[in-house]
C-alpha cells in the first residue's frame, strides 16, 4: 500500500498536510508524541474521505527513532510514496543561558532524525523511480540568527542538505522540497519561548502547505511561503552577515531582555 508519511502530525502544519493530502486521496502514515490526537485525527480522516490511515505514538528524539518508523512501515507492508519530515522545534534566547540537553534534542530531531529517515526511504523511492520528500526548513535558515542560533542553523541544514540531494535524484524521477515557511500561526512560539517574535499577519498552517504542493508539482528543489517571507530572505542574502546579525541583535535584544 503507498502512503504518505508525516511526522509532527498532530498539529499545525503536520496537520494541515495530514488534511489536505487525505483530502486528495492520499494513504497516510502519521508519526507524533500524542497518541490520542493521533487516533482521533486517523478516525476522522479516515472516516470522511475513505483512506487508510495508520499512527505510530513516538517521540523521534528516542533511541533509535528512525529504525522504529522503518520497521513499522515494512511491518504493515506501506511503500511510503511521500515523505514529509514536518516534525521540529525551535528556542529562543542567550545560547550561553540556554539548557544545553535541550539544544542537542533540536539539533537531533531537526537535523539527524529527518536525515536519516530520509536516507532509510530514499532506497525505496530509488528503487520505484518514484518519490517525493518535502523537508520543511525555515526562513531563518537563510542567515545566522542571534537568539535562535540553534535553530536557525539546524533550518540552514535542512536547506542545504535538501537541496543538494534534489539534484542527486532529480534523473531518478523523486522530488525533494525544501519548504521554508516565515512566521506561522502554530504552537511553535509557545513550544520555543519565542512569544515576542510571534507578528501579525502571520501565514496559516493550510496556506504553507498550498505553498509547497504547488513547489512539489513545479518540482522546485527549495520554495519560501509568503511574498514578504520571500522578500525578507532574498534581500537579507545581498547583505553581510556581519550586518544582518548585528541588525537582528538589535532588534531582539530589547525583547529577549523583557522574557
């Protein structure tokens, strides 16, 4: 059976995936912590749009993670067809100051998991000549960002890396995206302690995942959601870093203070 493999399901723009590729008829495989939100939503997408959909309860920061999701997979007998690694989280503040367990966790789940969950079903998809992988990135991946170090710099990653494994499989018929939403109206500033970069106008969970299906179609190796999300980071890589961070500080510092 294919289907389409999401992690960070339970929530915010895992979710708005989960509901808009149910919608168009997609089999679903659903990775999250929450295993009550995670029976719910399979019922409920199963029960109106006539699809299969099957969870796996798991914190991907466990030992052995991605070998979990695999095995679960090849147990059921699923090709996964579309991989979407949503799954991630950010923080906000001094680097020096922050829970230093913490950092790691973000830097294993952001970087290595979707890594290495994406090396285990790239052989399949290789194998098929058939795929696609949507690795959600960020918008501040695209400079150094003071007070979200960690963060911006795993999302820098996920950029690069998707990018260049885009063209690696580009000839074997697979799509890579990497998606970089700006702002977006999820839990992501509460689960950060990031309340104060949280803007008005913010873009919703279903507007970034328009966003990225249209890059899929397109097959458009990186896409950023937003006119304004698209302008800020365009111009900010015309600029030095030097005075981006500086610039950033500025801003921030004053906010980070008021925490």
């Amino acid at each position: 059976m294919k289907v389409t493999l999401i992690t960070g399901a339970s929530g915010g723009i895992g979710e708005a995936f989960a509901r808009r590729l149910a919608a168009e008829k997609h089999n679903l495989f659903l990775i999250a912590r929450t295993e009550k939100r995670l029976h719910e939503l399979c019922d409920e997408l199963m029960l109106e749009h006539q699809i299969t959909a099957h969870y796996l309860a798991l914190d991907l920061n466990d030992d052995d993670a991605d070998r979990k999701v695999y095995a679960e997979a090849e147990r059921h007998q699923m090709e996964v067809e579309w991989l979407i690694n949503n799954a991630g989280f950010g923080s906000m503040g001094e680097f020096s100051q922050m829970d230093l367990e913490r950092e790691l966790e973000m830097i294993n789940l952001n970087v290595s998991v979707l890594v290495a969950l994406t090396h285990r079903f790239l052989h399949g998809m290789r194998a098929r000549k058939s795929g696609t992988i949507i690795n959600v990135a960020s918008t501040a991946g695209f400079q150094p960002v003071p007070f979200m170090a960690t963060y911006a710099a795993t999302k820098a990653f996920v950029r690069s890396f998707s990018e260049a494994i885009a063209e690696e499989n580009r000839p074997h018929n697979i799509t890579v995206t990497a998606l970089c939403p700006g702002p977006t109206d999820t839990n992501f500033f509460n689960v950060a302690d990031a309340k104060p970069l949280q803007v008005k106008g913010m873009q919703s969970p279903e507007a970034v995942v328009e966003t990225a299906l249209k890059a899929v179609k397109n097959k458009k190796a990186s896409v950023i959601s937003g006119w304004t999300n698209y302008a800020g980071a365009v111009l900010g890589t015309f600029a030095p870093n030097q005075l981006i961070t500086k610039t950033i500080g500025n801003v921030l510092r004053p906010k980070i203070e008021k925490k």
